[in-house]
C-alpha cells in the first residue's frame, strides 16, 4: 500500500495525505537539519549539508516527516529510505552515465520494503522503459533529479511534468531538490510537484542575499522585512530565508485548499517570462489534461484576473458542456440575447431586474417560448437557467468595456453552436449594446438565417428609451406567431432539466424531470424534487447542482458519464476505495456526483475525490466519498 493519497485537486496540484489518517501533507518542504516550521507538511533528511557525492554513494540516509505524536501510531511508517545511488543531490558535482542509472535500477529492484523506498528520477530518463518496473512497485515517492535545467525552456518544462504526471498515480509523491526560487512554486505545484527543499535558502544566505517570494537582493539593500529574524537582538539571515519557503507553501496550500489556487498560479507566473508562457502552452496544448482535474461543483470564488483566465479549464469545460449538453426546450422559438452583470446571480442585478420588468410588461405569455442568453466573458455564453451553477455564480472579472478579438471570436462561435439547437424560424432579440457585442452579433448575421432584432442599438440596455422598444418588440412578435397560445412548461422545472444535462449528460434532465414532478423549497433554501410522492433529487443552492438518489438515478444510465464500476454487490463504509473499483469513467471529474455500479444497478451515490482517469491508476486509498446507498433486500 502506497504512503500517500491526493485529497484534494485542482490541474494536476494535490494536497497529500497518508493513506492510512487523511493528515495533510503536501504541498511541503524537504529540509536538511531540522527545520524550524509548523508541523505537518516537512520531512528532514539526515544528510550532512552540503551533501557530496561521496556520502550518497555508501551509505543509505533516511527521511523523517515531522507529525503530530497524536497521529504516529497510525502511519505505516514516518521514514523512508534514500538508498546508495548518483543521482542525488542534483547539484552533487558528478556527470550522469546512462549505465549507472540502469544499475541503480537493478540495485533498487532487488531492496527490500520499496513502499517506504525513496526513487529517484532523472528527467532525461522519464521515457526510459523500464520506469514501468518502478511503477508497479509500492514506491510512492519520487526524487525529479535535474528539473531545474529545464527553466529556461517553457516547452521541455510543460511537456516534461504533463508526460511524467500522466504517467505516474496521483499517490505517487514528486520531490523537485535543488535551489528552486518560491516565486515558481505555485506553477510547479500546478503541474503536479508536491514537495521542495531548502537549499535555495542555505545558497543565498551563504552569499550575503535577501530572499522575498518573488525576489532576490544584496544583503546591504534589500525591502525593511518585520519578521523576527530580521528584527531580533542577533538578525540571522538563513531563518528568515528559510521563513519565506515556509510562507510560500502555506499560501499555495491555504489556496489549494480553498479551490481558488488557479487564479494564484496566474498571478506568480508574471514574476517569470519563461513560466508565463509556460502556462499560456499548458492551457493552450494540455487543456484537456487538467480540465478533467478540475472541479466543476463548487462553491469558492472564481478570479478571473487576467487574460489568461479565458483558456483557464474551469472556463473551457464550462464552455465545451453549454456547447455540448445545453438543449434549449422544444418549444422555444424566440431568443434573447443580455449583457451580464457584476452582480451574480444575474437575476438578482438590478439591470436584470429592468430586463424582467420589461419582458414581464410585454404579457405573461412571451415567457412559453423564451430563452434567455446571457453574453459575457470570459465564459461566452451563459443560458438563463444555468446562472446559479459554478462557475457562473462565483466568477468576478475586471471590467474594461473592450473585449479582445480572441473573445469575440470564441463568444461568437460559442453562440453560433447553441443558436444552431433552436428552429430556423427562430426570431433573435439583441438588447446588447457596445463594440464588442455588436462584433459578436454581426458574426451571427453573417453566418445564419435568423432574424436578429436589435433593441439597444442606440441606447443603453437599462434605459427608460432601450426597455420600452424590449417590451414592444415583444409584443409585436407574439401578435405575429401568436406564441401566447404554445404551451411550455414552468421555469423551474425547465431549470433543473438544463442542470441535469449539464451535470450528468445531455438528454438525463427530461427523463429525471418530467412535468409531473413538484418541487418543494425557496431561495435559499436547497429544494427537494418529487415524482409521484417519491423524493428523487435535492437541488443544492449553493452549488446549483442536482444529487440524486440511487433509484431515479438508475434511469439515467445509459446517458451517463458519472460512472464507477464497482467490484462489489454493496458498499460497505462511508468510502470507496482504489482496490475495489474496476473502472471509472475518464470523464469523471473531482466532486462531481459519481454512479457506484454493479452488474448494471446502481449500489451508491457518491462524491468523486480525483478524476475517473486518476481512479483507475490508484492503487491505495479513497477515490470517493459515499452519499447515498441501495438499502439491502432482507
């Protein structure tokens, strides 16, 4: 059984924890002596330091993890074990030997108790075949030897930590050694490194420098720094080198945590050219690789600071489901297309508000075939009855009144796909107004038939002028296709079948929620969803996302991604654990509501810790939590 198991994800970034207690871990330092820092994220090598070649090549030195003496008696051990070998430190002075890496791996092999076994990886070896061999063992640590040579080239860094990450389980560990600066920290974390070490921080101390997270300068002349070791009787330069690490990892964990870590790695990244297009490639080349790393339910706040937030996957998987899962209902014929707002959920922003009241005035009926669609960045296009969804909820952005060409192009595309669902004899409402909107707009008159009326042309959406030419617009396309007398169904009910979509996959909301059901519950209160006297689903409000129960959820099936074959005929506990699944859908998602299956019937209910695709490469610990199960037949 592996040391370690990923309790949280964010891209490739994970909180560790070992197996067997949930106590965090990761992101943390490796330090050589012991360090003065907060307990629970360090481990200390007993390693003379500076270390020489020499040392590593006779003796085997350990690594202790730092933990709370509450928690020892249940870890399977707090050492693990640095065997005889050339490779490490990276900064040794010796030249690599491609023998001597295959005669590390025979040596390594063939030792004893490899689960508290520390390997270490050169990243010119990571396409070597038999890496394979190490992979199937218990090692559940990594030392990656020699990734500082690759900072100057934002290609080989990006392709090199996608491929290893790819390649290795979440429970395996990555140590990146060797004088790394913390301003880069949150960028490798991202990519899936968990661990650091000290050394940058013995480096510049012995040479008379000053270290802040983003910055290095002289000892002489350097920003007034209040912490205790710049401040007390006898100021010591290492400690308040070392301090800084410490505080860099608590920030990236302190976000991780809080599911806001993206919008940090896009702030950091600008301290470094390099870095910054690194990211740019990343989102750009390996989009997919971390969208299904990313969760899609939550409920933590969503900055979109810069340019880069628009290829953020969070934002691209919220596009690519409205493209593909959103469905409008059959019997709309008229869209409207709306300017967001800074207030979410839209309807509660007093433009929205104008909106209504205008569409409200033109008569009841103009509601039966009405879609609305909201235009905004970075998300592009956001159907009404998806607002109260994450992202949508949660997303903030700094307003400039411009929008790049790339936005307009992806909006206009985006908006393209969804009109494409709706009957030709579609009439568009445009009550947009401004540069960018009027670009998106024209890309749809050039390239389809529908009639586009605009309402805002020459006046702001939320004017007295703009609203009254809304309502009698309205008006006049009602009295031409008489769609006062088209039945609909009700708003919420229509809600909750596009959230299923979304949530589950396209085609799920009509069969859970058919117009029969009734919903109990008001704003904000979670409400309660019935067919036929049977509690079948709760909308959480927070989130915006449906649970289910493992009945109705049976219906949904064969429409469904959210699935988890399970190797058992019940679930026992309140987890489900790597030994037991025997596939996980590679569209599952952290958080997101899973299916536990077998032999075709749904066991469980449960909510995904890691994605499907790092399920099935698990090999110890919990993959999700259990919501609901099957009461057994007595």
């Amino acid at each position: 059984m592996r040391f370690f198991q990923p309790i949280r994800q964010l891209g490739y970034a994970r909180i560790l924890a070992e197996t067997r207690t949930h106590f965090p871990l990761s992101p943390g330092m490796v330090a050589i002596n012991q360090p003065e820092i907060t307990k629970g994220y360090t481990a200390v090598f007993d390693v003379p330091f500076p270390p020489q070649f020499d040392d590593l090549s006779k003796t085997d030195y350990s690594l202790t993890w730092i933990l709370p003496e509450d928690k020892m008696d249940k870890y399977h051990s707090t050492k693990f074990q640095l065997t005889e070998q050339p490779f490490y430190p990276p900064f040794a002075d010796e030249s690599f030997v491609v023998s001597d890496f295959e005669n590390y791996l025979d040596r390594f092999l063939s030792s004893s108790k490899l689960e508290t076994a520390i390997f270490t990886l050169p990243v010119s070896q990571i396409n070597n075949p038999r890496i394979k061999e190490i992979m199937e063992t218990e090692c559940s640590l990594y030392i990656l030897s020699g990734l500082t040579s690759l900072f100057s080239n934002q290609r080989r860094i990006v392709e090199t930590l996608v491929q290893l990450r790819e390649m290795l389980s979440p429970d395996i560990a990555l140590y990146a050694p060797g004088p790394i600066s913390p301003s880069l920290y949150s960028f490798l974390v991202y990519m899936g490194v968990d661990f650091f070490d000290n050394s940058i921080a013995y480096y510049v101390s012995k040479n008379g420098y000053f270290l802040t997270e983003d910055q290095v300068y002289r000892q002489s002349i350097h920003p007034k720094c209040y912490c205790p070791h710049c401040n007390g009787l006898e100021p010591n330069l290492f400690k308040h080198n070392e301090m800084v690490i410490k505080n860099t990892l608590s920030r990236i964990r302190y976000s991780i945590e809080r599911g806001i870590f993206r919008a940090q790695v896009e702030k950091d990244v600008h301290n470094n050219v390099s870095f910054a297009a690194a990211l740019k490639r990343v989102d750009t080349h390996f989009n997919e690789n971390l969208r299904i790393r990313t969760p899609m339910i939550s409920s933590s706040p969503v900055r979109c600071i810069g340019e880069e937030s628009f290829d953020r996957p969070l934002i691209t998987e919220f596009r690519e489901r409205v493209r593909k899962r959103y469905k409008p209902d059959p019997n709309s014929n008229l869209v409207i297309l709306l300017p967001c707002s800074a207030r979410k959920p839209y309807s509660f922003s007093r433009s929205h508000k104008f909106f209504h009241k205008a569409m409200r005035k033109a008569g009841k009926g103009v509601f039966k075939s009405l879609t609305e669609l909201i235009i905004t960045s970075p998300l592009s296009v956001v159907p009404r009855e998806l607002e109260d969804i994450y992202p949508v909820k949660y997303y903030d952005i700094p307003v400039s009144g411009g929008w790049s060409e790339k936005e307009i192009e992806v909006t206009a595309e985006l908006l393209k796909d969804v009109l494409s669902h709706f009957p030709k004899d579609t009439v568009v409402v445009n009550h947009t107004h401004g540069k960018g909107y009027e670009d998106i707009v024209e890309k749809i008159r050039t390239t389809s038939s529908f009639d586009i009326k605009d309402t805002a042309k020459d006046a702001n959406p939320t004017s007295e002028e703009a609203c009254q030419q809304l309502t009698d617009t309205l008006v006049e396309i009602q009295q031409a296709t008489k769609t006062s007398d088209q039945k609909g169904i009700s708003s919420k009910i229509r809600k909750m079948q596009a959230v299923a979509d979304f949530e589950y996959g396209l085609g799920t909301g009509v069969i859970l929620f058919p117009y029969s059901v009734r919903i109990k519950g008001k704003f904000p209160r979670d409400q309660h969803i019935y067919k036929e006297n049977e509690h079948i689903a709760t909308y959480a409000t927070k989130s915006g996302y449906l649970s289910l129960f493992p009945k109705p959820a049976n219906l949904i099936l064969s429409k469904t991604e959210n699935i988890l074959e399970f190797g058992a005929e019940r679930v026992s506990g309140s987890n489900i654990y790597a030994p037991g699944v025997i596939h996980a859908n590679e569209r599952i998602q952290p958080n997101d509501e899973i299916f536990i299956v077998h032999e075709d019937q749904i066991i469980a209910t449960a909510t995904a810790f890691v994605s499907g695709s790092d399920m099935n490469k698990m090999t110890s610990g919990i993959v999700a939590e259990v919501k609901k199960k099957v009461r057994s037949k007595k």
